[in-house]
C-alpha cells in the first residue's frame, strides 16, 4: 500500500480506492488508515464530535467500526470522518461506498433467505409438531478481519511503578478479538501455551510520543506474513500503528479494560509489503493508551507453499539483550522494563 503526503495526490487516490470499494473489510480497512493519519486518540475524537455537535462517537463504537466489528451507521461514519478532519469534499464519496455496501448486504441477505426457503423440509412422523418454519436472517454484524477467532491467554502482579496500577494487578480472565486486508487490525490468536502455567517474560514498555523499531527475517517467497505480540492485557486500550519499512502496514486494536495477564495479538501483513524481501523493518508508533503500550515478546510466522511456519522471534526485555542487539531493536520514550509472571488469560 503506498500513500502520499501531498493534498493534490492523496484525495484522487482516496476517491480511486472508494469507487472500488465493495466490501466491510475493505471500508474499515480504508477507515483504519484514516484513523492513523489523523494521528488522535479515540477520546479526542469523541470530543471533537461532541463539540461538532453531530451524533455521538463513543470510543467503543469507534473500536467496533475501525476493528470491522460491526458495520456503522452512515451518520456515525461521516462524524468520524469529519472528527478525523476529512475534508468535506471528500465525504461524498465515502457516502457512496457506505450505500453500495449496504446495498450489497441487503441483496446477499435476501439471496441467502431464498436459499433456506428453497430447501425441502424433511417429512415429519403425525406426532410431531410442525414448527414455524425458518426465519429470513440480516448481513451479520460482527466480522474477524483476519479470519481469525479470539483465543485464550493469564494474570499478573503490577508493575509497581504506581499505586493505581498495583490495584489492578489480581489474576482474572478476559477475552477480545480483532482485522486485516490491506491494512492489519490485531485479532488474538492462539500462543500453544497452556493456559494454566505461569510464563515468565521480561519486557518492555513506551508512552505517549514513544515507538519500538526492530528488524525480523522472512522468507522472501512468503505469501502472506504475521505479526504476534505478546502483551500484558491489563493496560487497556492500547493502540499503535505498525509500518513495516516506512509504509503503514497494520494498528494494534485497542483492549477493553480487565485484570493482567498474557495475550496474544497478532495482525497479517500486507503481502505487497512483504514478498520478495528477507529483511522487514517493523516500527510500532503510540496511539493512545491508558498507561502505556507493552512489549514481550514477538513471534514472525510466515506462509511459504500454503503452510504457516514460525521465521523469527524476537524477545524483547532487559534479559534478552542479545535478541534486541540482533534484531537492532530501539525504543523511544520508554516508561518501564521488567518481569512478569503471569498466566494466559482464559
């Protein structure tokens, strides 16, 4: 995916990949990138909303449209494209590539309820009852961008660092998930580690203002590429953008608030940014967060001949500094390093 700086480039481009648009994953990947580019905490757009006066933009909801959770509202996506400082000229043509999805949905909804009424219904002893029959059903609304589902991940004690985030540290469980097309959301996939274990994992974390930058190995015929990090879960709403070589690539989705413990999230990378190379630069930038964004451990799995296979692990933290030197990991405006023990959270 290539983007530019330059206004009279960026809004052709803009309308050329609208026109195309004929899918949720498509839009909230265009969405996702806007959101980036805008460089805001969900909260600023929230105010910023509520200042314009238009319909509400929760953070939550905003989560749920930018993760492709569920499709919005066409005034719901206008406010956060105009909160994002989209110019209005611009706004038409997103208007249109809502109803054309929209209209696809309606069609595929229809299509789909004339299906199960066309198929026979089994013949039924006297005895038992008739039922009423079955139901036409909508476009669902909640989608795996990655085509990935949620999996499970453990708990933690706090880092100590400040008294309110002590409170929080009591082992519990959450769960979470996540997107991908062109640009990647996080979706949670599954580590292999028993749930019930204690991992020990030393890592690092950065704030506002703050990124991590580290180089990972592929196999330049790969197909497609992921990207797993595993984070303390109990800092909520961490999101950060991920470029891989200079061109953004993914955003790590942000997590609803609960206990600590270990997840795995993980985003694909496009496979325009990835094929033919050995060497990716990764840069992790911050978003927005609670407290900080936290790094443990990352795991590169890529597709060679239609199967996934592990291609680099790097192990970040004040006890692998031989994995940082390797993999010439920098961290900027770092707020903590340290160890946890903790469980996958369930």
């Amino acid at each position: 995916m290539t983007t530019s700086d330059d206004p009279a480039v960026s809004p052709a481009v803009r309308r050329s990949e609208l026109g195309s648009v004929t899918s949720r994953e498509e839009l909230a990947r265009l969405l996702a990138e806007q959101y980036a580019r805008a460089d805001v905490s969900l909260r600023e757009l929230e105010l910023r909303a509520e200042r314009a006066g238009g319909p509400r933009l929760a953070r939550a909801t905003c989560s749920d449209m930018l993760a492709g959770r569920r499709f919005p509202k066409k005034s719901v996506m206008v406010a956060f494209l105009r909160a994002c400082q989209v110019p209005r000229e611009q706004l038409a043509d997103w208007e249109r590539a809502w109803e054309r999805i929209k209209i696809t949905q309606i069609s595929t909804a229809r299509a789909s309820a004339a299906g199960r009424q066309a198929v026979p219904t089994p013949d039924r002893s006297p005895s038992a009852p008739e039922d009423g029959g079955s139901g036409e059903g909508g476009a669902e609304d909640a989608v795996t961008m990655t085509g990935q589902k949620a999996q499970p991940a453990g708990s933690k004690p706090g880092r100590g660092r400040d008294p309110a985030r002590r409170r929080l540290a009591l082992p519990a469980a959450l769960a979470a998930a996540g997107l991908v097309a062109a640009i990647g959301f996080a979706a949670f996939t599954d580590s292999g580690t028993p749930a019930q274990r204690d991992i020990i994992d030393d890592g690092r974390a950065f704030g506002s203002g703050g990124s991590s930058r580290f180089v990972v190995t592929v196999d330049p015929v790969n197909t497609e590429v992921r990207l797993i990090r595993r984070l303390d879960a109990g800092i909520a709403r961490q999101t950060a953008t991920v470029t891989v070589d200079g061109a953004l690539a993914a955003v790590w989705q942000p997590l609803p608030e609960g206990p600590h413990g270990w997840k795995d999230q993980s985003v694909v990378l496009p496979p325009a940014l990835t094929q033919g190379r050995r060497e990716l630069t990764i840069t992790n930038t911050f978003v927005s967060s609670d407290v900080d964004f936290n790094e443990f451990t990352y795991f590169v799995d890529h597709r060679v001949d239609g199967v996934w296979s592990r291609a680099d692990t790097v192990d970040v933290g004040p006890n692998h500094l031989d994995s940082e030197a390797v993999h010439h990991y920098r961290i900027t405006n770092e707020n903590w390093s340290g160890t946890h023990a903790f469980r996958y959270l369930e």
